[in-house]
C-alpha cells in the first residue's frame, strides 16, 4: 500500500471525497450523511426556552399525552 503524502486544497479534497461518496452511496445516501454533520442554525437554548419555559419533563410528557389523545 502507498500513503499519498500529496497536500491538496481542502476544497479539492471535498470534492474528491463526495464524488467517491456519490460513486458507493448514491445521492439519496450520500445526502443523509452529510446532513450528520451540518452545525444547523439558531439558538438551541433560547428556543428550548422559548418553547418550554420552566415546564418539567413530566409537564411537557402529560401535555404529549393530552395532545395524543385529543
């Protein structure tokens, strides 16, 4: 086996990688793992806050299960 010590740029090296992605994965798949790694946007801990304020686990499972029911 041969190590490649060939410094590409980043972009180049993206490149490359998604195609041999696409090549053994397909699109569909390939899609799907790249999502994993996206940052994703906002602000995680003001919208939790936002959305369920004070609210304990066992209000927001009893409001689940009222909204289940209904």
């Amino acid at each position: 086996m041969t190590v490649n010590i060939e410094h590409k740029p980043l972009a180049i090296i993206t490149e490359e990688a998604i195609d041999i992605l696409l090549q053994k994965l397909g699109a569909v798949n390939t899609a799907r793992f790249l999502n994993q790694f996206s940052a994703g946007y906002g602000n995680y801990a003001d919208e939790r806050e936002l959305v369920f304020g004070k609210m304990t686990l066992d209000d927001i499972i009893t409001d689940i299960k009222r909204e289940q029911a209904v």
